[in-house]
C-alpha cells in the first residue's frame, strides 16, 4: 500500500483484482452513471451499483473473471439502472413533466475508457457531495458512501457515529439531491468552482478522521487518509482544482501522512513525536509532499493549508527532535492562528516555544489566552498544562491538570499516554 | 476419484443483507480460495434461480413454487464425494455456510 493511492496497481493473489476493487468501481460507476441520469437519481444509482456488484460476484465465481471486469460491471449496471428508469418513466414524467429518461435508453452501454472522463466524473460527484445546500455534517457522509464505496455500517465505524446517525445524515443529503434541477446536470464541471472552498473543507475532513481518529485499527485509519490523498491528487491534477490551496492541501496529508505510522505504537497506543522512530517515516510520501509544497508556494496565497503544510515539512524534515526548528514552528502557529483565529493555535505555539525557549516562555503563552469555556473542559488542554508545569518543576499543578485531562481523555490510548506521564512524575 | 454425486440445494429466500463492496471484495477472494481447495469436488458450480417459475401437474401449469419461502429452492450445486460426510466437508467450507440462516440440502444422486 505504498506510492499513490490513486492508482491500486497491486494484484491480491487470491482473486486476481487489485486492493480495493469493488470499492472502487463502486465509487466509479456511482460517479459515472450519476453523469448520465442526473443527480436526483443518485439512490436509484447507486442501487443500480449494489446490484451489480452482488450479480459480478456470483457470476465471476462460477465463469471466472471476464476479460474486462470494468467494462462488464458498466455494462451491466448500465443496462440496469436503464430498466429501473424506463419502468418509472411513466411515472416520472407525470410528476416533473420532463422527459430525458429517453436519451438515456438510447445510450449505448460502453465503459467510458479514458481516464480523464472518469476523473472529470469522479470530480464532478465530489462538488455535488459539497453542495451548499446540504447540511455541512452530510457532506462529508455522502462522500464516503458514494465516491469511496464505503456502507453505512463502515462509515460508522470510521466517524464514530451510531449507524442510524450515518443514516439520517445521509437522508439529508439525499432529500437535496433529489430537489436538484436537471440543467444542473449539463453545466460544465468549471461552473461548480464556487465550490471549491467547500471541497477542500470535506477533503481536510476526511483526512483528519484517519490521521486523528481514536480508531485503534491502522489499515482502517491509513485507508481514510489514502482515500483523502487519492481525491486531492484528482482534484489538484485538474484545472478546475488546481490551486496554491489545494496544493498546501495535498502537501500537508501527505506530510502528516508520511508519519502515520510512526505514530502508533505495536498495540495501537500512540507515540508522542519525541518517541517515534524517525526511520518508520515514509520517504517517498515525504518527498511527494515536499513536491506539493513547492507548487503550493508559486503563488501570492497563504492559506490556513499553507501554514498546517509548513509545520508539518518542519517536523518531518527536521534530522532529530532536538534538532527541530521550533522557532519557525512558534511562527507558523502565530501565522495560522491570524488567518484561522482559534485558542488550539495558541497552544500548539505554547508547546513549540517551550521546546524553544524552555517551559516557562511555554506556560506564559499559555497564560496570556483567555481560555473559551469549551476549552477549560478540553482534555489537551490540560494534558499540555499539565506537561508544562510538569517541565517547569512545578509537580503539583502538574498532578492535578494531568489528573484533570486523564478524566475526559476519549480514549484508551490517549489515558495510557496521560498515565505514562502521571507515573514519571511521582519518581520526581 | 470420488465417485458418488451429489445434488446440493440451496434452500430459502435470497439474503436481504447487503454486504459493503470490501465486504464482496473478500467474499470473492473466500470463493475462489474454496473453489480452489475443491476443484476435484466441484462438478457444476450450478447457479442461483430465479424466485418464481412454473409447476406443472397432471392437470396442468400454475405459477410457483408455492411452498413456503424456506422451503424455495434458490440454487444448486453438484459435487462429486466418496461419501456424506465427504460432501458435507464441501458444502460446509462454502463461504455462504458461514452466513446466518444459510441452509442447504444434500442429496445423493442415484445412478442407474
């Protein structure tokens, strides 16, 4: 699972399709087929899809794999979703007064070869998932099931919600969709740049739930952030995406990307960064990002992107921990937090300037942020308090934030981490 | 060489659970591992049917089946064994049978 995840290229010996096969033709013809109904069919769409997946692998069991599985699941999704639409024809125009479905009966079922059409599908389905009128907390779902092929069970699992909770997201979402005028199926994929900001948000959403998430499973969290790379490296290939932004965008997954691993230790528990092992970091995932940051700076803009792909290209190109240029790191959370005002900026910097200037410079950063409410409550912020006083000498205030942060600490790892902590300071 | 034949019935309505396209993605890989293991076995991978069709009776056709939704045969398979207990090893390595509710009959074909 190493390179760009936007091509699989390696063949699973035991069913001779690449990782994620059915996956991502789900993804592919949902997009494809999408294009060619309108989007207000998406359900029926994607049912269309489901069908077909479950008909190739009974087929494909018994006749074995057909010379261009692609090509076949196109087709017979296709000529599906065909036959669904012509028997709710009648119906259909009696209740929208349009009649388009024709053009689709006359279509004649070939899988689209190029991989640029696919892509411009793909793109195109990713700006409907980003529809200013779904509900933000439904776009990133939508994403998830209909471009990346996950089920609402998966989805879940991933985002730590209830199931009904994905459910109900994505019922939002579909109600739009279905409210969705079919004109806005014929404007060309430029017309939907406006959207663009929206885009990056689910993208940086998506990314997030795999490198952040509390899930303890590692292929399930490096499965999210390759899905994340996979759409940002389209959308940045394309002029409709191709911006300084999205480019800081793709730069900083693959930066962070690149030390996932590293990250967690053997059970899944978490590494702090002074803890990994330098030599786990993905060098070629480094390199890619190094790359992005480049053509991310060619421009006049300097985005919330910019400066989060700033930080992470310190940490990952510094030699050793102590080696790290925490001074510019200091600046770059100064910079970020003009640009996309929020306390956990402040704190960030808090720790950058007590690796720089000793714990003291830290806790008075610290010291001059008036914490929101919700921050008081937030269990990094006393973890880091807690860290500070703990450097600084100061072992009782220590004890009680630390004591403070292991009570609302979410998850298992991170309160193994808090413990960790809590026991160096009674040998003190 | 086995040389006994057996008729494999699967009974009951068509699963209503939808499995995730990972989910398929591995149930393809158990198929083929299973195929594999029992190509001696496999005589006729056979295939699903379809849920209605016709019965016919000394006085005449109707529409059917008309037994009860479990009791609907919804595909075969037929598997060449030594014995029951040999066809029973095939049938129970299916992929399928891991399942809830899978359920299929066994049935030596008498040869003349």
């Amino acid at each position: 699972m190493r390179g760009n995840p936007g091509d699989g290229v390696l063949l699973t010996a035991a069913s001779g399709l690449v990782d994620h096969f059915f996956r991502r033709e789900y993804g592919r013809l949902v997009a494809i087929l999408t294009r060619k109904v309108g989007v207000r069919h998406v359900d029926l769409v994607e049912d269309a899809v489901q069908t077909t997946l479950m008909n190739a692998l009974t087929s494909w069991v018994a006749k074995g794999l057909p010379e261009d599985p692609g090509a076949w699941l196109y087709r017979v999704a296709h000529n599906h979703l065909v036959g669904t639409l012509r028997n709710d024809a009648g119906r259909l125009r009696i209740l929208e007064g349009a009649a388009n479905e024709s053009t689709v009966a006359a279509d004649h079922p070939v899988s689209p070869r190029f991989h640029d059409e696919v892509r411009d599908d793909l793109l195109r389905m990713l700006f409907v998932c980003c529809d200013e009128g779904i509900p933000r907390d439904s776009r990133l779902v939508l994403a998830l099931k209909t471009l990346c092929g996950f089920s609402t069970a998966e989805i879940a699992l991933r985002l730590f919600l209830s199931e009904a909770n994905v459910l109900k997201r994505l019922g939002r979402a579909r109600e739009h969709l279905r409210e969705v005028p079919p004109d806005f199926d014929s404007l060309p994929l430029q017309a939907l740049q406006s959207r663009l900001a929206s885009v990056h948000v689910v993208l940086y959403l998506l990314f997030n739930e795999g490198y952040l998430s509390a899930q303890s499973d590692r292929t399930v969290r490096r499965e999210m952030c390759d899905e994340a790379i996979r759409l940002t490296t389209l959308l940045a290939k394309h002029p409709v995406g191709a911006t300084p932004e999205t480019f800081a965008l793709l730069a900083l997954m693959y930066l962070h990307g690149a030390r996932l691993t590293a990250r967690l230790d053997g059970m899944g528990g978490l590494l702090l960064l002074e803890e990994q092992d330098r030599s786990l970091w993905d060098r070629e995932q480094m390199g890619l990002g190094a790359e992005w940051l480049q053509r991310a700076a060619s421009g006049e803009t300097f985005t919330r992107f910019h400066a989060e792909a700033g930080i992470a290209a310190e940490h990952a190109f510094a030699p050793s921990f102590a080696q790290t240029r925490w001074k510019e790191i200091a600046d770059l959370y100064a910079m970020l937090d003009r640009i996309a005002p929020s306390p956990l900026n402040a704190m960030n910097r808090a720790v950058a300037v007590a690796e720089w200037q000793g714990p003291e410079a830290g806790l008075a950063v610290l010291k001059a942020i008036e914490p929101p409410p919700w921050l008081l409550g937030y269990y990094l912020w006393d973890a880091v308090l807690g860290e500070l006083h703990r450097r600084a000498g100061h072992t009782e205030e220590a004890r009680r934030y630390i004591e403070q942060a292991l009570a609302s600490a979410p998850t298992d790892a991170e309160r193994e981490l808090l413990r960790r902590r809590l026991a160096s300071l009674g040998s003190l | 060489m086995s040389t006994h034949k057996y008729l494999c019935m699967y009974r009951g309505a068509p699963s209503q659970n939808k499995p995730s396209p990972a989910q398929m993605q591995e149930m393809f890989a158990a198929f083929n591992g299973w195929k594999d293991t029992f190509k001696a076995n496999i005589l006729d991978i056979g295939s699903k049917l379809k849920p209605s069709g016709k019965v016919l009776t000394a006085s005449g056709v109707t529409d059917g089946p008309f037994a009860e939704a479990k009791e609907v045969v919804a595909g075969f398979m037929i598997i060449a064994a030594d014995d029951y207990e040999g066809a029973v090893a095939v049938v129970k390595a299916m992929p399928t049978m891991q399942m809830p509710g899978a359920c299929v009959e066994i049935r030596e074909m008498a040869s003349f």
